[in-house]
C-alpha cells in the first residue's frame, strides 16, 4: 500500500517536472532520473522480489503502469519541444498541410514521336536529329526539289536570309526532315543505311483545324544492295501493326513526290467506322497516315551513291495527325495553346 502511494507520488512530481523541460538535454536527465537504471521507479521494480507474494502483484503491476505512462509522456514533450524549437529557428509550422507536389510530364506530340522512333530503332533503324535551318540545297535541290519547280511552291517556305545580288535566297527553316537524311548519306556514303529523322518542320501557311505554321515530322531512309518496294512495304506494315494494333487493315495506293519513284500513300482502316465510312475518314473508310517511295535515282547520285548498285526506301509520317487519331482530337492547335487543362489529359 505504501508503495502505491509513493509511486503515484513519483508520477506526479515527474510529469510535474516534465512539464517544464525545454530543452532536449533537460529531457535527458529527466529520463535518467525517472526511467533510468538508479531512478527510485527501477529500484521498485528490481526489489520486487522481495515482497510479499501478495504484495509484489499489484506493486509490480502499479510500477509498470506508471513506467509506460512517463515513457509516453518523455515522447509526446520531445515532439512538442521538437515542433517548437522548429518553429522558432525557422518560422516553419509543420503543422500546416505540405504543398501539392506538381510533376511535369512530357508532350503528348513528344511521346508519339518517342514511340514511333522506338518501332523504327527496335526494326535496327537509327534514330538523327538536325539542324531546323537548312539550306535551300539540302532542303529541295538534293531532293529533285530544282528551283522554279511546282513543289517548291506547294511547300510555303520562310525564309531567312535576304535575297542575294540574283534575287535568289538559300537560308530557310525546314519544310521537312529530308535534309538531314541527304547531310546523313553524303556523310556516310556506305550503305546499309537505315535511319529515321523526327522534328520540327516549318511551313508558311495559314492555321485552321488542321494546319499549323509549325508540325513534327518523322521521316526514316533505308539504302542497301537489293532493297525494294516489298521491303518498304513489311517494314511500314509492321509499323502500323505495332503503333496501331494487329487488327487495322492498311492500304497502299499510288502517289506522287518529286524525290521517290515510285511514290506511295498508306492509310489504315478507319478506327470509327471500320472501313464503313463515317466523318473522321471522310466516308472512305481509310485514313492517310503517311508517305512513301523507292529514293529517286537522281537523289541517290546526287549524294554520290551509285543508284545501279544500290536501292532505298524512304517514307515521311506527319506526327500530329497521329494523336488526333488515336485520341479524336480534332483541332491541331490545341497542342500548342499551351492550355494545361488540355496536355495533362495524356
Ligand atoms: C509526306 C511524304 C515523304 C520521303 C518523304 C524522302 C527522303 C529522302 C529521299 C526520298 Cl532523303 N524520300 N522522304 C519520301 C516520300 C514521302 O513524305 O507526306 N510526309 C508527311
């Protein structure tokens, strides 16, 4: 009994005391003084055996109990103490809500262009960045682009540079990513080539729906012995098999670029209506997807490859078209509002 009653004392003077302690080493000897191995509370403890077997089972029972509660409160001061010091060096209250943690992601016009360069670099194509300021030379003439010819019209240039004492100018943002391929095969000559070109390209239109001044391009070139339209043909069919699923159907269709011969369209089967005809495909049931071709004669000689020992392939894709496709976006320019609302849906 009188043990119970000194313990209970013990507790009061030590949560009286504790109370007051500001410091973490005022905390110290309070603990070694209550809770230590020479506090009166162990000497209790450790004299237990002692006792009466009556005695020494609520005894022991009281010592415990209150040991715990002096444990619990030394913890909830060291955090109070904690927080208050904490807030005096820093003017920090941790105890406000931390603030929303925002984490960028990248451009959905950026993660179709990585895919579609991890399709063509896992068929063994690399992926070439170049310059978007060309030369006049690399960006039509080495393509069978000559000056006064139609296509150079049909592609709206800015140009860059002042026109020189013939009223000709030559410096000119990129109408597509062909120049780095002509810079890539005078460079290396030796074929097996097989590259793929994505980036920006410039074109001096209007902007509606479905044009913008600036668009990405990914444009990829393959030149060996013996490479023809078959080749071309597999390898732009396993593209779209894997960008687009095993289901669609593609087709290929004639058509027409100064630097290929022959030159051919693809299109896939229209994911809304299946082939069956709806507005997204314009009632055709086929969507166009890119361009392609065999690599002229003159664009190989040209870059000093001789077109009666080698072949090529080449296609052009036309990236933002993809996007909209797989998501139904509708209107090109929503890409670059730069309206987040709209980019972190993807
Ligand atoms: C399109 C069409 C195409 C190419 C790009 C190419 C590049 C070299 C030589 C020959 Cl270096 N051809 N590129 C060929 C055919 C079509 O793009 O409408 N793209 C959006």
């Amino acid at each position: 009994m009188t043990e119970n009653v000194s313990i209970e004392n013990l507790k009061q003077k030590a949560l009286a005391e504790l109370a007051a302690l500001m410091t973490e080493e005022a905390l110290e000897a309070w603990r070694v003084a209550y809770l230590g191995k020479k506090s009166d509370l162990n000497t209790i403890l450790r004299g237990l055996a002692n006792l009466p077997v009556e005695e020494r089972k609520s005894v022991g029972a009281g010592a415990n109990v209150v040991r715990e509660e002096l444990e619990t409160a030394l913890k909830t001061r060291e955090h109070a103490i904690n927080e208050e010091s904490l807030k005096a060096v820093s003017g920090i209250d941790i105890s406000l809500p931390g603030r929303p943690w925002l984490s960028g992601k990248l451009h959905p016009v950026t993660r179709i262009v990585n895919e579609i360069s991890d399709i063509f670099s896992s068929l063994g194509f690399s992926v070439i960045e170049g310059p978007e300021v060309e030369l006049d030379r690399y960006n039509f003439d080495a393509l069978n682009i000559p000056k006064e010819h139609p296509a150079r019209d049909t592609m709206q240039t800015f140009w860059v540079d002042q026109a020189d004492a013939s009223g000709d100018r030559h410096i000119l943002l990129r109408t597509h990513t062909s120049p780095m391929q002509v810079r890539f095969m005078e460079k290396y000559k030796e074929p097996p080539i097989r590259i793929v070109v994505p980036g920006r390209v410039f074109r001096y239109e209007a902007t509606d729906a479905s044009h913008m001044p600036m668009f990405h391009q990914i444009e990829g070139l393959m030149v060996d012995r013996n490479v023809s339209l078959a080749d071309l043909k597999g390898t732009l069919f396993e593209f779209a098999r894997r960008f687009f699923g095993p289901d669609r159907r593609v087709r290929f269709r004639c058509d027409f670029f100064p630097f290929v011969e022959p030159g051919v369209e693809m299109a896939i089967e229209c994911a809304v209506c299946k082939g069956a005809g709806c507005r997204l495909c314009g009632d055709t049931g086929w969507l166009e997807i890119l361009g392609a071709g065999m690599v002229h004669p003159k664009v190989l000689e040209g870059v000093g490859i001789d077109p009666q020992t080698y072949t090529g392939f080449a296609f052009g894709i036309g990236v933002e078209r993809l996007p909209m496709l797989r998501y139904g976006i509708d209107d090109i320019r929503l890409f670059y509002a730069n309206d987040l609302r709209f980019l972190r849906q993807f």
